[in-house]
C-alpha cells in the first residue's frame, strides 16, 4: 500500500527484462539471425506505428527471409504468448484474492473444461474452415468457456449473494461434468483423440497476427478494469463482511471480477488452448518477491506471466525442433520445481 | 441526547430458527454501550445486522435517521467503523497497510492515498500505542497487537461510531484493560459511540455507561449500567443466582455467579435467626452461605455502601446501618443491639477494628453478658493486624473471650456447630 520506492524499480527490471525476452526469443530458432538484426525488426514494427517520430529503421542489411520470419511467425507468437501469460496471471491474482483461496486458478470455475468440451466439439464436427480469420475450434472454445462459467455463476448464486465456497464447489462439479462429456467425444470419435488432446495442452504454433489483434484489445481493457478494482481485493482478504465495513461494495465488485475475468480466459484459451500452472503459480511467485498488495501484485505477476510464457514458448518450438511440445507440458515441468524451491526458501505461508 | 441508532422492530431468522424477535433499540450519540447476554441470545446477530453484515429479515435500522440500506457502502464505511471477532489475516501486510485499509471510503477510486490520509493513519497508529509496528507484518504480531492495529484501521476511517464484536475475548486480563481502558479514552476525547458485545460482565459493567441485555432474542432491559446489572434481571437472562456488589477499591459494580447447583437444592427455611457482626466486605462469604443454608439472618451495624451492606440490601436482610464512612451513631448502635438481642445466636466476623465501629464489640460484649450464644468467626486467622486503635480493640476481644466468645477458623465448622 505504501508506495515504497522499490515498487518502481521492480517495474523497470520486469519491463527491460520483458523486452530483452522477445528480442532474444526472436533470434533464437531453425533461421540464423542475428541479434542486432532481430533488434532492428522490432524497432522498424514500434516506429510504424509512431510515425510522428519520423525516423527510419535501415533493414537493407538483413535478408528479407529473416524479415518475413520475424514479422510475420515469431514476433506474434511471442506477442501472443505474452498477452496469454499475461491475462492468465492477472486473472489468477484477482481470483485468488477474491476467493481468499490460494488454490484458485483463472480455471477453476470451470472455464478450461467449459473450453476443452467445445474444442472438442468442434474438432469431432470437423469444423476446419475459419471465420474472420479465427478457427471454429478457437469459437468453440471461447462460448464454451463462457457458458461453463455462465452456469457455474448460477448454480452458486443465492439470492442477490454469490457465496464464494458454493462458486468454488459449482466450479469443481460442472468442471468434472464437462470434462466427462468431453471425454465421452474422445471415446466415440477416437481418430480425434489426438487432436483433441493437443489442444488442451496449449500450443501458440501457427498463431498469427489477426490472433494477436483479437486477443489484445479484450485482455488490455480487462486487465485494466480489474486494476481498478485491485485495492477492493486487498480488502477482501480481510474478510467479505470487513471489506462491506470499510465501503466496499462487495457483491457488486465480485460480479465485475467474474465477468471480467472470465472473458479475459475465455480470449486467451481460445487462442491458445489451455496452458495450465501459469495462473496458478505466477501469482504466489510475485506475491512472493513483490508484495501481497494487489495493486502492485496484479501488473507484477501479469508481466512476470508473460515473459515467463515467452520463455516457455520459445523452448516449446525449439527444443525438439521441429516438432512442438505443447506449451502446458512446459510450464507445469518447468514451474513446479521453481515454484517449489521459492516456497521452501522464503518457508513463509503462502 | 440525539439518537445515533434506532432499531425499529428487527426480527431476523436463520432457516427456520428466530435469532432476534421483534427487537426495538436506541442507542444514544457519543456513548459506551455493551451488549450482554448468554450464548445464543442474538448478540452478535444484532451487532451484525447494525453492521449491515446481516439484513433483517422483518423491520429495519436507521442510522441518524435514515434507514440503513439506503446508504451507499462507503457513505456507511465513515458513519460506522466495525472490530470484527477474528482479526486474523492470512497475508503479509505490514500494520501500516492494515491501518491504511481504512481510509478506503475517503479515497476516490482512481486515487492513491494522499499526505493527509497518512496524518490520519499516524495519528491512530499513536493513540493506539501502534506506531512502533507500523513496519511489522500484521501476522507476525501478538493478538493484543493485532487487536489494537484492527482498532486504529477503525479509527482511521474516521467514523463517529464502533462497533466491536467481543474486542477481548481472545486476550489476557492485561490486554483485555488495555483495550477497554483505550475504547473509553476514544469515547471520552474523540465523540466515538462505542457499542460493544462483552461475554464478560464484569467488564461489561466496569467500561460501559449503558447496558443492553439480551435473553433468546428479545431485550431483557436496556439502561444505565445501575439498572441493568441489577439480581433480578441477570437472573432473568443468565438463569442462575448473581450477587452484584460494588468493589471496593473501583466503585464499580460486580458480579459474582453463584454456582449453577446450588440452584436446584431449594432454600429451607430454617428457624434459627442469626445476627451477624460484619463490615468493610468480611462477612459476605459467610452471609452468602448462610443465606444458602436457610438461616434468617440480620446483620450490623454496617455503613451504607459497604459491599456487606450491599449483599444484605440485595437479599432483603435486617440491616442496622450507618451513614457512609461516619463512626457508629447511638441510634445505629441501639438498632444493633436490637437485632442482636431478638437473634438466637450471633456471629462475629473478623472485622477491621476502628474507632468508628468499636461500637460493634460493645454490642457483642452485651449478649454476651446477658448469656447469647456468640460466635467468632476468624477466617483470616493468618491476618493478624486488624485492630486499628492502639490496642483498645485487641484488649476487648480477649475480653470477650474471656466472657465465653467461641472462635471458630473455617466455615464448614460454624455451619455444623450452628445446626447443632
């Protein structure tokens, strides 16, 4: 809460750290290019779109194959993977504080299973064609994602009160529900199986810019709305009825955080499927490093997220190369350990 | 005095079971006022629906008389401030950042805390003796602590009202003082309505100014602290027999349970009339369990006020008595001597001996004279400075030993001698 001078510096570390992570994720892959080349792309895409500045990045150099690759493959994958991490992390620290539970992940009212089905609905109707530049499953994905947490949100609701253990019980049995239904698709259509499995371990590969674009504007304006209501949740975790008596509006500020935060997951599954650990574990790790303060926590733990998902992505497309590991194998064998070593040093509860 | 809170016919149920019934309260501004009562008699339900935790199923509760649901969370955050009952919180914030939590209803939304809010949060950081943790984290610290911090984040929401639920039920006698003496301080400097659920009535009756008593949902009594803490109606609420007396050292008001059993052996009656020689708080055992035992009793000369006094007035006794702190009256002392000449036994209690009362020992020194049984009940036999007149005191009880006065050491003894 006190505005303690190292917050700042914390925030300049994430962002030089955030932006040396896609440069050098940019170089690293099959094509040999070169840092300084990767660099100058980067600045000739930021500069196009300040065009006041009037100044001209020299790409002459660089052969026009590299430029191709990092404009058009790697740079909007590593853009994605960021805004994904990004929202995941920041919805997990709003749950999280929210629910009072630190088990609460951007899943756990039953959004990924709510995703998973309707992929898999989609890939069983072989729906390949797109619409506006988006695949039918990524759709699925989404109004499954919604509709799980439409009817999770009803099923805890009581009156004008949405008690936040009956949410998370709703959460586990329409989760479990789903995720019956989907397997039962997987059993009658077992050529699927595969496919279906693929999806949810998450995967940026093949991603492209038109995802970029429909997955920025939702998660930017989400991750500010619940911004805003970050210092609400520092006083819910005093307790809903303490947080009432010192002017918080609860049932009002825990409907604009579950809508919130469900169209933000519902936008990064359906463009990436479901890349589990992220939202769980990068928030205990900010909270660990920066401060229980959400207001400073929730921008912490989404930039931690997203350089963190960059990482994942690029050893996802590089380490077997050229064959892909879905992005949610890594972050669960990469994070775990991590997350595990943080907790026995700092012994502090969570 | 203004009315601060009034609640208007409440009734709030919890399934099927009535928690509260019908109930109707004004509380005063700037005022100390605790809720008392049994387990499950709705205190906390009450304090709650105040709060607006809980709404009332039935009726309502206006707050400067507006009903409550009519104001907005943060409008009601810096009329009324609430201590709940767990402060426990599970994260690390620092006690600063707790205290700073409660000037939430007088920031804008899309504001950081500014100079002024920080004045105000030192400022209740130091009344409440917190400061010096300001850099602690909130669960690292003692329950004592972590009770004064959760006070000052009231305090630092500026509200002209507090309710607390059991401020000090988890904390030791020290800490309990130290928390109440501090509410008291803030209601006395501050203006701050202080309206507090206590399981402790003793407590209850040495801070508040009012009492409200609660019995199965329905208030028993509301008042002064003097007419609440009366026999009758914490006997109606708590259902066991109280002495209440005054301390002697405080001037407070206290309260003494008798113990549930006695209850269900009823009192015979027993024939004997028995005067006891008391004064300055020896002989309230000994009435008591007389009392208990069925014996009429009659006790003097005592000064009015003295808590022997006390007892005797609250179980209907014969009492000759004396105006406050003054020497035994010719008049005080003949209506003594009466008493003790219609009893059939007396019993001399270990009193303090003084100028003022010596007057006693010329009375029992009579009876014996004129043949009645006396008894000298010594129960602090290894107190031996109770003679406060040079001597003069001392050399009349030998005397009166010397007349037939038969010292006796524990009470079991004087029960079994007196039934004969």
């Amino acid at each position: 809460m006190t505005n303690k001078p190292q917050n700042g510096k914390i925030f300049i570390v994430l962002i030089v750290a955030l932006l040396t992570t896609m440069v050098v994720s940019a170089t690293v892959g099959a094509a040999d290019i070169t840092v300084v080349s990767s660099l100058k792309i980067f600045l000739s895409h930021i500069l196009s779109y300040t065009p006041i500045l009037g100044i001209q990045i020299d790409l002459t150099d660089i052969p026009s194959s590299h430029i191709a690759i990092v404009s058009n493959i790697r740079l909007p994958r590593i853009l994605l993977s960021f805004l994904v991490g990004y929202a995941l992390s920041v919805v997990g620290v709003a749950f999280q504080g929210m629910l009072k539970n630190p088990m609460a992940d951007p899943f756990i009212i039953g959004t990924s299973s709510g995703a998973a089905l309707g992929a898999a609905i989609a890939i069983m109707l072989k729906l390949n064609t797109a619409f506006l530049g988006i695949g039918f499953v990524s759709i699925f994905a989404f109004c499954g994602a919604l509709l799980s947490t439409f009817i999770v949100y009803n099923l805890a609701r009581s009156k004008a009160k949405v008690p936040v253990t009956t949410l998370l019980l709703a959460g586990v049995a329409i989760g479990q529900f789903f995720t019956a239904i989907m397997s039962f698709i997987m059993i009658i259509s077992s050529k699927d199986v595969t496919s279906i499995v693929f999806w949810t371990m998450g995967s940026f590969s093949s991603r492209g810019w038109n995802h970029v674009w429909i997955a920025f504007f939702p998660i930017l304006i989400g991750s500010i709305v619940l911004f805003f209501f970050s210092k609400d949740i520092n006083l819910m975790l005093l307790g809903e009825d303490t947080a009432e008596n010192m002017g918080v509006e609860v049932e009002r500020t825990k409907k604009i955080i579950l809508i919130t935060s469900a169209l933000m997951t519902a936008v990064a599954v359906s463009v990436s499927g479901i890349i589990g650990f992220v939202g769980l574990i990068i928030p205990h790790i900010a909270r660990m490093i920066v401060s229980p303060d959400n207001r400073i926590l929730m921008p912490a733990s989404g930039l931690i997220g997203g350089i963190f998902l960059v990482v994942v992505d690029t050893f996802a497309r590089t380490i077997i190369a050229p064959t892909e590991v879905p992005v949610g194998i890594i972050t669960a064998l990469s994070g775990g350990p991590f997350f595990i070593y943080l907790l026995r040093r700092s012994k502090k509860m969570i | 005095m203004k009315k601060s809170i009034e609640v208007k016919d409440i009734a709030f149920k919890y399934n099927d079971e009535m928690i509260l019934k019908k109930l109707n309260v004004a509380i005063k501004e700037n005022t100390f006022i605790s809720i008392i009562g049994p387990n499950g008699s709705g205190k906390s339900t009450l304090l709650k629906t105040i709060a607006r935790n809980l709404l009332p199923q039935e009726g309502a509760v206006f707050l400067k008389e507006k009903n409550l649901q009519s104001y907005s969370a943060k409008d009601l955050a810096k009329e009324m401030a609430v201590v709940p009952q767990t402060t426990e919180v599970n994260y690390n914030f620092t006690v600063e950042d707790i205290v700073l939590m409660g000037r939430h209803p007088h920031i804008k939304r899309f504001k950081r805390e500014g100079v002024k809010d920080f004045e105000i949060v030192k400022e209740a950081m130091e009344l409440t003796n917190t400061w010096h943790l300001r850099d602690r984290f909130i669960n690292e610290i003692s329950g004592g602590e972590r009770q004064r911090a959760i006070i000052a984040r009231a305090l630092a929401q500026e509200s002209k009202i507090i309710l607390l639920d059991e401020p000090t039920s988890a904390l030791d006698i020290h800490h309990q003082i130290e928390i109440l003496d501090l509410l008291k301080e803030l209601k006395e400097e501050k203006d701050v309505t202080i309206v507090a659920v206590l399981h402790d009535l003793n407590l209850a009756a040495r801070y508040s100014e009012e009492i409200l008593l609660l019995y199965e949902g329905e208030v028993v009594t509301i008042g002064s602290t003097e007419e609440v803490i009366t026999v009758e109606n914490l006997k109606k609420a708590y259902n066991i027999d109280m002495i209440v007396e005054r301390n002697v050292y405080t001037g407070d008001l206290q309260v003494f349970p008798i113990s549930a059993k006695n209850k269900l052996n009823k009192r015979c009656k027993k024939s004997k009339l028995l005067h006891i020689v008391c004064g300055g708080g020896v002989g309230k055992d000994i009435i008591q369990s007389l009392y208990e035992e069925g014996y009429d009793l009659s006790i003097g000369v005592v000064n009015i006020g003295d808590s022997d006094w006390e007892i005797g007035r609250i179980l209907n006794l014969k009492i000759a008595e004396e105006s406050p702190f003054s020497e035994i009256s010719e008049e005080a002392m003949k209506k003594g001597s009466q008493l003790a000449t219609e009893a059939d036994a007396i019993i001399l209690t270990s009193i303090p001996i003084g100028k003022g009362n010596l007057k006693n020992l010329q009375i029992v020194k009579e009876q014996l004279e004129q043949g009645k049984t006396v008894y000298f009940y010594n129960e602090y036999k290894h107190v031996t400075k109770f003679d406060y007149t040079n001597g003069d005191g001392i050399k009349m009880l030998e005397h009166l030993k010397y007349l037939g006065l038969l010292t006796l050491n524990c009470k079991a003894e004087l029960i079994k001698v007196l039934k004969g």
